[in-house]
C-alpha cells in the first residue's frame, strides 16, 4: 500500500502543469501608442515602444516586437510573422494565445477579454467608447507583408508617416468585431495616418506586441 501511494505522488511529480514562469506574459497590446499617429519610428521606433512597456510592467528578460509588416515598391516588404519568434505566446494573466506562429494565424484566442495590454487591461471594444479596436498590423490575415500587386500604402510609409492623404495602415479588430472583417490583423485600412485620422476609424495608435525569444 505505501509502495503504491509512493508511486503516485512520484507519477504526480513529474506530470506537473507548467509554472507560472513558463507562461510568463509573452503577448499584448500596447497600452498607449507613441501619439503621432501611424509615425512610430519605422520598425526599431514600434519594437522600442515594446520593450518600453514591457519591461515597465516587469516582463524583462525577452526581446519584444511589434507585430507589423512592412512594404517595398515592386517587392516584398517583411512580414510581422516572421519578426515574433515561434511561441507560445501568452498575455499578462497566463491565458494562453497561441501554441504557434500556425495556430496563431489560424485560430488565434485573440478576443477582447484575452488581448489585453501588458497590464492586463481590456482594450476599449466596440461598444464601449471611446472604441479602440482597430490594431495597426500593416498586414494579411496569414500574417505576410501585401504583394507588388497591392499598389496602396497599407503600412503609413512602413510606420514613419503621420500626414494624411498619402496612405493608411491596414488594421485588426482585436475584439472580432465591428466593419470590415472580424479579422485580429486584417480588418479594413484606416482613413488616413494621422492621430486623428486613426480614433476616427477606431483606433488611437495601439499595436500587438510579442515576445520573440
């Protein structure tokens, strides 16, 4: 009999969920943009704001970055897959993501009760004004920068331009609602690029950060 309890509780050592290091926050949507519009410094000025709010909410140790996509005239921009690392990704209350960058683009757990900011707020839905759903992604729904083909700015001169009627960004809902699609990264281009044009559609500057390592 004791042999046996012994073997149990040797069994249930070793078949332990993970801790609450391993599912450390690793996801989140910023909770303030930089307050010029889509103009975030390009890709280093979005990662950098990452970093900064991560690390002020006590996720240090990790190598942040944004979520967005870039365009190249007559190429291929890079795609905000391919900067995110591999998973898994979890938010501020340990709840998980995504396993992978696959199910990630797939079947997300991307809804307004589970992206929250990295410190652990819910972003304003639709419904509850002011509306901030629409997230600057600059992207296709698998996550990959738009084509040559798509000749209209989606990603606000790749993140450096605040000025209107010279492109817009591509935005996701994070909430899963609302025009457009109910796409997380691609629900419809913003009016324009400025801070004004961006709360007119529904957004105020916010985007998806991950941790890539």
């Amino acid at each position: 009999m004791r042999l046996t309890h012994f073997c149990l509780i040797a069994l249930a050592a070793t078949t332990q969920p993970l801790t609450a290091q391993d599912a450390e926050m690793s996801f989140f949507i910023t909770s303030q943009g930089l307050g010029n519009g889509a103009d975030l410094g390009g890709l280093d000025g979005a990662d950098a704001h990452c970093q900064s709010l991560a690390e002020a909410a006590g996720a240090t140790g990790k190598t942040w970055r944004a979520y967005l996509s870039t365009q190249v005239p007559g190429g291929r921009g890079i795609s905000a897959r391919d900067r995110i690392g591999a998973g898994p990704w979890y938010n501020a209350k340990g709840e998980l993501i995504a396993q992978n960058i696959d199910l990630l683009h797939v079947q997300p757990n991307i809804f307004t009760s589970t992206a929250l900011t990295e410190n652990g707020d819910i972003v304003n839905p639709r419904g509850a004004p002011p509306v901030y759903h629409d997230i600057l992604t600059g992207s296709q729904e698998d996550g990959t920068s738009f084509p040559p083909r798509v000749t209209e700015d989606r990603t606000c001169s790749n993140w450096t331009s605040s000025a209107d009627g010279v492109g817009s960004a591509m935005v996701g809902h994070h909430d899963r609602n609302g025009g457009g699609t109910v796409s997380w990264n691609t629900a419809h281009p913003s009016r324009g690029c400025s801070q004004e044009n961006l709360q007119s559609t529904g957004g105020n500057g916010y985007f998806y950060c991950f941790a890539a390592d």
